[in-house]
C-alpha cells in the first residue's frame, strides 16, 4: 500500500491490489474518501470523489483541502498509479506542508 503524498495531514495512496478506474484513497485520522479520475485521449476530463465502504468520509475543510490538492496534483497520481500499476515502478512520497 504505497502512500504517495501528504497534504496537510491528509495521506493520499493506493492499495497494492487495484482496480480501475484509476484513482487514489485519502485518509486524515477516521475519515477516508476517493477520487476517482476518468481518462479520455490521455486528458484527465472528470474527478468523482467517491466514499470508501465502511468509512466516515471526508468533510468540511479537509474535503476542501482534498478537492484543492486533486485539482493542482491529479496528473502527478495519475502518472504515479501507472508508473506503479502498469511498468511495476517504486513510487515517491512528496510531502506538502503549505496550503495550495
């Protein structure tokens, strides 16, 4: 389960075994959502913030936080799911400690 950025408190990662669409899970203490990201001739067209199952999601100013980081980083989580699921490359964790 690589952890690829923290935002804020916010950790942004996948679980080892995924699935598509492609997308990242966010978790700040109990609280835990998804992003999910749709791909059309290589451009990002759509973000859906998901719930996780069995998951109080994420709200309020962290919900906020989440949205702000997928809107300046979603290409970066993109090309770190397929580095990591698709060429079986290590990942880099990036810590952000200044609000976006």
């Amino acid at each position: 389960m690589p952890s690829i950025f923290e935002y804020l408190g916010i950790i942004f990662y996948f679980f080892s075994n995924e699935h598509e669409p492609i997308h990242v899970h966010a978790r700040n203490g109990e609280f835990e959502s998804k992003a999910e990201f749709y791909i059309k001739n290589g451009k990002i067209t759509e973000i859906k913030i998901k719930e996780v199952i069995g998951k109080l999601p994420l709200k309020g100013v962290k919900l906020k936080d989440f949205k702000k980081f997928l809107s300046i980083y979603a290409d970066k989580i993109v090309a770190k799911w397929v580095d990591y699921f698709i060429y079986h490359k290590k990942v880099s964790f990036e810590k952000i400690e200044v609000r976006l």
